[in-house]
C-alpha cells in the first residue's frame, strides 16, 4: 500500500518502538523530516525517490529532495542540487524520480558487503545516469529513451562506515535504490592468501617471458595448505588499486581466516599521474583502508614494504633504499595498527647488497636482443625482474612470514638452498620443423630456473623442465645445453662431446648433450 510522503508525528519514543518485531521488508511506521525508515534493523534498506507528495511503495521509504542527517543515518549532502518530478501513474516506483545534480546520496550502514539495485529513468523524457560508490564506477553511463529503465545490482564492500553514491549525466534520473547486506562469510578449508600490488608483484602470461612478479611465485615456499589468489596488476598504486574496485572484489571474496598481503608503493609515487599518484601522507591512509576492511571481514592484514629497485651508489655499490618516505609510512601505519609487516625493502637491499649491481642483472630484467620473442630488441628494466629474480623475492618474502606471529608462519617452506643444483639430465629434442623444436629434460633438485644455451649463448630462460626454441634454420646443425639455476649458482656447463651425427638418429644424451642432425631439414644438438 502507498502512502504519501508528508510528515508524521512520532507517537512512541525509538527505545519504544525498537522493542517491537519488525518483519524483514516491512516499512517502518515512523517516519521524520517527510522521509519513512524501512528495514532499519533488518540488514535491507529501500529507498523511493520521489516529490513530497508522491506514492511511496509498500515497504520502501520515501525520499526526496532530503538533507543528509546523521541521526536519520541517510540524505543528500546538498538538496539544493536534487529536483523531484512525478508524472503521476499506477507505479509508485517509475512514476517518479529525483535528478541528482552534483551532490552526493549518503548511507550510514555496519561495515560488511552488500548489493545495491536500483531503478533509473523516467517515463516522459530521456535520462542519462552513471553512479560512482565509494570512489569507484560501479554505473557506467547509460541513456535511456523516454519510457525506459535502467535496472540493475552491483556489489559493494564498505568499510568506513557510510555509503557514498555520487551521480553524473546529463539527466540523473533515479527512481529507487535497494540496499542489501549479503550474509557474512564463513572460513575455507584453507585459508586463502589475496595479493594487493603492482607489476612488481603480479602474474604474467608467457608471452611478457622472461618477465614475472613475485606474487606469481610465491606459492612455491609455502606447502600445500596455504592457497594463493594474485591480483597485483601493474601500473596500481595504494589508491587506483582502490579506484579501479580491484581491492572492492577482493574484500567481496575474503574470508575469516584468509590474508590480505599488500605491496604498493613504485606508482604511488609518480608524481604527475593523478590516477596513480598518493602522497606519503595519503598512501598511508589508503593502505588504513586494506587493514581495515580485511580485518572486519575476518582476515589477517600483511603489510609488504615496497621492493628495491637496482638502484645504487656508484661508488660504495650499495644499493639505495627505494621509495623511502613510502617505506618509513608503512611502517608507521604497521606500528599504529599493530599489522604484520614483511619488511621486503630490507630484505631484498641486503640480498642485493650480497650479490652486487652486475649479478643483479640476472635478477632484474636486463635482457639481451633475439633471445625472447617477445623482446626482440632485448630489455633494460632496472624495476622489474626476470624469473629467477622474482623467485629470490618471493623467497624473502616468505622467510620473513616465518617469522611472523600469524598462524601461516608454519607454512612456510623457504629454506635457501644449500649448494648450487646439479645439471639437468635426459636432454631430447622434439618436434623439430623449420619454426622450431621443443626441448625436454629430467628436472633437477634444488633449482630454480633453467637456463637454455645454443652454442654457448643465453637463448631462454624457464621455470618449467622443458622450452620451445625457435629460429632454426634448415639445414642448420645447433648445439643446446641447459643448466640448472638456484640461489646459490648455476650449475657448470656439460663438457664438449663429438659433432652431432649427419644422418638422421633419435636423439642421444652425453653430459646434458643432445645431437639431432637431418640433411636438408632443421637440425638441433644440445652439447
């Protein structure tokens, strides 16, 4: 039934009227300043906009051009930019609406998550609508005809206590608003560690070879009962990771138990990219916003300084801390929080320290030209890192969580090896044409990485037991070999064995030496 949006009077004080049942989707009978409360204690708040003297549907409560107070919990900053229209009809939802001029419709509701639907358009003239919650576009803009409406739902996860809606177009038009609160979470079997970063951090897919975050390998130190989700992207800062609604689906997924590991801090600060861009100050508080929300939903906060870059001192070959004002407040928000810390801007400083500026080339992503597809004019990146350089942090990474007080510091497997692995065995070479042949071999204890030579010279790099190898010319004899790779060293390089045979053979193995030789067609060894 509708009722008309007038106002009044409170017969009964709240304490009252809180002691009464009030059925899930039914309207609450008080109403103040010509608004109704509907659902005010039922986790589902519904919202009819409208002129003051419009139906309002059953169970809804009516709202126009209403001033946000804190007592009411809901209303628009300033009604002074919020017009009501009703074209009169059979539906107390459509028929009217508000347009919403540059002015923000707030909701004060518990942290949790929640889908919010609403009903935007008008039935005489056409509209135009986006809606930004929380900072974060979650309406694209959307025309809609004269008669038209749009309807739809999107999540949101809130943290600071208040739902912010902001409107644009040239016709905001809305008609109704349902809030829902999604029922909380329980835990995992396993917990789930989430990764919140940038492309220091992330996955790559092989055609970025050899490039790789080490978010994307840090399940190799940790055991089996420890799941990793990474959704570190590159360019991301503290606050675009925000903007983008990137740490909204990852607070939509955690759960008790689960861990929120955030490494930010590179693009944060690229001063002149406003989208990226956070001050030291305001890094802080954005990072605030990841404890808090992880903690309210049951999960565990790990707060990752930002990881070095091969930046040193020319002389004493040190190497600089990188980003260090982000670093220091970091730190800062760690102690006030009291949130774990994996301090990775020192652990990797000192790892760098140890191997100096030239071995770290092996670590970052110095790449030399026609070795990867991919980079055919080669790669001199002192920022990001190769495999094996995202391993040795994805390591520090993981020894500093063992010794964290969390309960997944006992997960953890990331002892440093001790001694450099032995060289692959079993090398074969298959499906060899004039693209290319693969490449397979017995993998070895203890490494890391692979590294695949033909004639001496560095032509890939890999994490798997085999690699595709292209370039081949017909006609052509080569020679592979392959070592293995670990914290420690590289394995030594087989010793030279005879030429490879010029009739056609299967493939033979000496010393992690294949020969594949056959007249007038592709031909690949490994030495």
């Amino acid at each position: 039934m509708s009722a008309p949006r007038r106002l009044i009077a409170v017969l009964a004080s709240l304490a009252i009227a809180a002691q009464l049942p009030t059925p899930a989707h039914a309207a609450e009978t008080v109403r103040r300043d010509g608004a109704r409360l509907s659902g005010r204690y039922s986790g589902v708040h519904r919202f009819d906009f409208g002129t003051p003297d419009s139906p309002v549907a059953d169970g809804y409560s009516g709202v126009g051009a209403l001033q946000y107070d804190a007592t009411r919990g809901y209303g628009f900053t300033d009604p002074s930019k919020v017009t009501t229209t009703d074209r009169g009809g059979s539906d107390p939802i459509r028929q009217d609406f508000v347009t919403v001029g540059a002015t923000s419709f707030l909701v004060d509701l518990p942290n949790g998550d929640y889908t919010v639907s609403l009903t935007a358009g008008d039935a005489a003239e056409a509209s135009e609508i986006a809606i930004t919650a929380e900072k974060m576009a979650k309406v694209q803009l959307t025309a809609k005809p004269a008669g038209e409406y749009l309807s739809m739902t999107f999540p949101i996860s809130l943290v600071d206590g208040q739902l912010n809606l902001d409107f644009s177009g040239t016709a905001a038009k809305l008609n109704s608003l349902v809030i829902n609160r999604l029922p909380a979470r329980t835990a995992g079997a396993k917990p789930t560690v989430f990764i919140a970063g940038d492309s220091t951090v992330q996955t790559y897919d092989p055609g970025f070879a050899p490039q790789a975050g080490w978010g994307q390998m840090i399940n190799r130190f940790f055991s089996s009962d420890v799941l990793f989700v990474n959704k570190a992207i590159g360019g991301r800062s503290s606050k675009n990771f925000i903007s983008q609604g990137r740490l909204d689906e990852i607070l939509g997924a955690i759960r008790p138990n689960d861990y929120l590991f955030v490494q930010f801090g590179h693009n944060d600060a690229t001063q002149g990219v406003d989208d990226r861009y956070a001050s030291p100050a305001d890094y802080k508080e954005y990072l605030r916003t990841y404890v808090h929300g992880a903690r309210q939903r049951g999960a565990v906060p790990v707060l990752v300084t930002p990881v070095s870059r091969r930046s040193f001192d020319p002389v004493t070959l040190k190497f600089n801390v990188s980003f260090p004002e982000y670093v220091d407040k970091m730190k800062e928000l760690a102690t006030e929080e009291s949130v774990a810390l994996v301090d990775l801007s020192a652990s990797s400083r000192a790892y760098l320290d140890q191997i100096g500026p030239e071995a770290a080339k092996a670590v970052f992503l110095h790449v030399d030209p026609g070795i990867y597809p991919g980079r055919p004019s080669g790669t001199v990146d002192d920022t990001h890192f190769q495999e094996y350089g995202a391993i040795q942090m994805a390591r520090l990474v993981a020894t500093d969580v063992a010794e964290l007080d969390v309960p997944i510091a006992d997960k953890v497997e990331a002892e440093p090896p001790a001694t450099v692995p032995a060289a692959p065995t079993g090398l074969i070479a298959t499906s060899i044409s004039n693209a290319g042949a693969t490449l397979k071999w017995t993998p070895a204890d203890g490494a890391d990485i692979y590294r695949i030579y033909r004639d001496s010279t560095l032509v890939g790099t890999t994490t798997a037991a085999s690699s595709v190898v292209q370039g081949l010319a017909e006609g052509q004899a080569y020679s592979y070999h392959v070592t293995a790779v670990n914290g420690r060293g590289e394995s030594l390089p087989p010793r030279r064995s005879p030429s490879p045979p010029s009739a056609p053979s299967t493939s033979s193995t000496s010393a992690q030496r294949v020969h594949r030789s056959q007249p007038a067609t592709p031909r690949s060894a490994g030495p």
